[in-house]
C-alpha cells in the first residue's frame, strides 16, 4: 500500500481541508519511517546516541536530528517542504506521524 505523495494532498471535498490519515496510511508512515532510520540514520549514529529527536521525509527519505524537536522540524521543513514525517526520539520508542 502506497501513501499519497504530498505534493498532492488529499482534501476533503466538503470540508476543503486535508483529511486525516486512514490507519493504513499511519501505519505505512511508520514502515517507512523505521525503514529509513534502520537504512540510512542508524549507521551514522554512535553505540549509544544522544535523546535527539529524528524527523524524517518519509517520500523524500530525508531527515534532520536535533535536540529540540522544533529546529529539526524547521530544518526538515526547509528542505522539503511537503514533507509527510515520521519523528521519534533516539533512546525511546517515542513516535509520531504528521503531514
């Protein structure tokens, strides 16, 4: 299952406005996310990682680490500014999708 690419959003014709994630979607979010981190942050990161947050593209597979989840999330915004993200924390299993 694929999620929809963000650079075109789902609207919801009657409200006008971007609709939630169905579950399926939430949950492919996470797939990718977690594929991402595993591929390409997890091998760049020291045996024991600082609590930094990780905010990652999952369409782009782009990603941004930071202390304070606010700069990490401007910085990742920067770059792709459709971004559909997964973020979490490096020593908890905290984890959140947004579009």
């Amino acid at each position: 299952m694929g999620l929809p690419n963000v650079s075109e959003p789902s609207i919801d014709p009657r409200a006008g406005e971007q609709r939630p994630f169905t579950e399926e979607e939430r949950a492919e979010i996470v797939r990718r996310g977690n594929e991402i981190f595993e591929r390409d942050v997890r091998p760049t990161l020291p045996p024991n990682p600082p609590n930094h947050f990780i905010l990652i593209d999952v369409n782009g597979g782009g990603w941004e680490i930071d202390p304070d989840y606010v700069a990490a999330s401007d910085r990742l915004y920067a770059r792709f500014p459709n971004a559909c993200g997964y973020a979490r924390r490096l020593a908890t299993r905290w984890v959140e999708q947004w579009r």
